[in-house]
C-alpha cells in the first residue's frame, strides 16, 4: 500500500478532504492534473454557505477569509423594473452567506496542504482507477496503491468512468441556455446580490471584492464569446438590470475574464463502487442559479472524512456505507433547489402562459413570508444534519 487515501483532483472537493484526513492523522496523496497557477487562477464559484465557511474556520483555514470575504445577510430579487429583498440572516435563524472566491479558497487549501508537508502532486494525471483493488493508474505509466480512492476530479474527470455502467444510474438535464459570465474592475453597484428576471433574459450581480464585480448573462447554449464585444455585454446588462424608477446605475469598467458556461442538472448514483468513493463535481453537476455546486463539494467529503476516520480508527465501516445515500439526500435537495432557482429566474420558452406561472412564483416568493423563508434557508444552505 502506498498510501492511506488516493485523491484524485485539487479542486475544493479533493483539497478539503485531504485537509480533514490531515487533521484526522490519516495520510492521503492528492494527483491533479494541471499546474498550481492554473487550479490557483481558475475563476468558477463565489458564494458559500455558512456550512462551508464554518467548516473552513472550524479547521484553521479561513484566516483570510474572514479578512476578506464579504458576508451577505441577503439578496435581491429584481422583476418587473423593481427589486425585493430576501432578508436571509432573519428569515434562516442568523445564518449568512460569503462572497470568496473559489481561487481564494483553492489558494488557502493549498497553502494548508503544503505547510502539513502533504503530498500534492501537481501536473500527474490519473488515467484509470480500479475500483476493486484501489490501484490508481497515472498517466505516465506509474501507479497508486491505496486503501480508498476519492474521485474528486470534477464533472470530465476519470474515476466516474471506473464505475461499470450497469453500476451506475445517471440522471440528467440540459437546460437550453447557458452564462456568459464576467469579471470586470468596477466597484459592486449595490451592497448584495441581485437576481434579475426580464424578458431578455436572467441576469446577475455578484461581485468577489470592493473593486471587482461578478455579472453574468442568460445567453443561448451555443452561444460564442467572439459575439459578445464588451459593449454589447454592458449594454444587455444596462437593459436587463435597469429599475423602473430610473434608480440604479450598473457600474462599468474593464473586463478582464470573459466565459460561458452551460447550465446542466447531473446526477451519477450510487457515489460509491468497491474501494471508489465520488465526491462534488465529479458526481453531480447543479446549474449555477442555486449557487451551490462548491458547497456540495464540500458537504460530500465532510461526510467522506467522517466514514473514513471510522474506517482507519475502529475498523468500522458503517458510515462509508451510508456515505451514497446520505450524501444523495443532500444532492437532490440541492438539485430541486437549483432546478426552482433556474426555472423562476430564466427566460424559458418564451410561452406566455410560463411566463405569467413564473411571474406568479416570483410574486409569491417576495411577498410569503413561509416562501421568502424556503427560499433563504435553502440558500444560506441546510445543516449538514437536517438533510
Ligand atoms: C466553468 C465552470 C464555472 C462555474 N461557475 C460557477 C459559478 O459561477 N457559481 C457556482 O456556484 N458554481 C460554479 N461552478 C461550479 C463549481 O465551481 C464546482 O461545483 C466546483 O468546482 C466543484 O468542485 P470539485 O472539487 O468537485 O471539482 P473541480 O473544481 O472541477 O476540481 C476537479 C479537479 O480535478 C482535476 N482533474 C480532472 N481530471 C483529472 C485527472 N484525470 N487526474 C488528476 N486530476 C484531474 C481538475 O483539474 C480539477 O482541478 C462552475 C463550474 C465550472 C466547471
């Protein structure tokens, strides 16, 4: 046996997990296929639940986050020209949410790593994992023996493949449109979030610091960046995000990271095969409207490194049996949260009568207090408990 865990991918979930086994006293290696600068500087999520940040602090690594971070009490909703507030903090007994970027958190997770002495293996791709033997072939002919693998390696990875196909049942939905998703140098234009809702199209406001905002674009799937000029971009955005009272000024400035991506519900079940465990995106994808896809990477190896903590201290392997199941209760709360989140806020098919059903949502959510509070403790994000 070469090492206790084989880990596969540093993205969040992969990091994490190897951070908790750390603590735990139990030795992993972690292989990813690209450099350091790529996974440090890859720009994806931004919001976390006050699970991830409490699991973060709980464990030494969100110094800067805390430093850094923005902590958001709640957001709005804007249709129709005009913007609702959902008090998240008051409706979800005090919990909050954290605008930190993915990169950031990446960043410290590593530096964690490193500083334990940690084996991380930066540019060594995994080629096959066999799931009955917890070997790990890589890519330049070598291998890994471990006790456990972690499939962590995202949504193209390879270890989903290593479960046979009769193994695994695959839920799916593409969703017929996708984001166009910005960075630019300009101070946020408003304190929170802002979802926004128009018949062009969703439209959103984040930000990932006080002089850089996160904008995103509902645009067509097969939608190319070279169409999108960063005039026509601020352009659909002034339109999109503009307030019947003439009220709100979308700040501007240089963009400087430009993407698309599509917007997908997946789910691979079961997330475990012989000695192969599935975790984050590697097993689900959720589109982004939910703004969930880092936290449930991090739920999932939360329970990982529990099961695995029985297994190396007592020999008990009752909790990484129950890892699928508890796991995938989390998984479709969050898929039917996201799902509600894209199907209110997008522009669908354009048929009236949709139209009118999601405009009635919409009311109902902003003026029901019970709706308003399904709304904020699903966003803030369950305890790893209730679900
Ligand atoms: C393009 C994109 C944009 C996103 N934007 C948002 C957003 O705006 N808001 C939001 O909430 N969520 C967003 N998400 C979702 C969120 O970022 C993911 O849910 C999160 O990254 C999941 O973490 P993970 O560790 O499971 O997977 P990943 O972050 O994908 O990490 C997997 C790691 O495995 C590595 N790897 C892959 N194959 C191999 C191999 N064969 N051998 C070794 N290493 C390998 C990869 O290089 C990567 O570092 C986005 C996702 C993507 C893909």
């Amino acid at each position: 046996m070469d090492t206790q865990v084989g880990i596969v991918g540093a993205g969040p979930a992969g990091l994490l997990l190897a951070h908790l086994l750390t603590r735990a006293g139990i030795e992993s290696v972690v292989l990813e296929a690209r450099s350091r600068e790529y996974v440090e500087h890859r720009v994806r999520a931004g919001v976390l639940e006050q699970g991830t940040v409490d699991v973060l602090t709980e464990t030494g690594v969100a110094d800067r986050l805390h430093r850094e971070g923005m902590v958001h009490h709640g957001l709005e909703l804007r249709f129709g020209g005009v913007g609702h507030r959902i008090a998240l903090s008051e409706l979800a007994g005090g919990r909050a949410i954290t605008v930190y970027g993915q990169q950031e958190v990446v960043k410290d997770l590593i530096a964690a790593r490193l500083d334990a002495g940690g084996e991380l293996r930066f540019e060594t791709a995994a080629e096959a994992v066999d799931p009955g033997r917890g070997v790990i072939r890589l890519a330049d002919g070598g291998e890994l023996r471990c006790a456990v693998v972690a499939g962590c390696d995202g949504f193209h990875g390879i270890s989903r493949a290593a479960v046979p196909e009769g193994a695994l049942s695959v839920f799916e939905r593409e969703y017929p449109f996708a984001w166009l998703g910005i960075l630019a140098r300009a101070a946020p234009s408003s304190e929170e979030l802002i979802y926004t809702h128009h018949d062009r199209g969703f439209a959103l406001h984040s930000m990932r610091s006080p002089e850089v905002t996160r904008l995103y674009l509902q645009v067509a799937p097969d939608e190319q960046l070279d169409d999108w000029p960063d005039a026509r971009i601020w352009e659909e955005l002034q339109t999109r995000m503009a307030t019947a009272d003439g009220g709100f000024a979308l700040n501007e400035g240089e963009i400087f990271d430009k993407s698309i991506a599509p917007m997908r519900s997946f789910v691979a079940e079961p997330l475990r095969h012989g000695r192969l465990f599935l975790a984050g995106d590697a097993a689900h994808i959720v589109p982004a409207t939910g703004a969930k896809g880092l936290n449930l990477a991090v739920a999932d190896v939360r329970v990982l490194a529990r099961g695995l903590r029985a297994l190396f201290e007592h020999g008990d392997e009752a909790l990484l049996d129950d890892y699928s199941d508890r796991c995938l209760r989390r998984v479709w709360r969050v898929q039917h949260f996201s799902w509600f989140m894209t199907q209110m806020l997008h522009r669908l098919t354009g048929d009236p009568f949709e139209a009118r059903l999601q405009r009635a949502q919409l009311d109902y959510v902003v003026r029901s207090r019970a709706a308003a509070t399904s709304l904020a403790e699903n966003y803030v994000g369950l305890e790893l408990e209730d679900v």
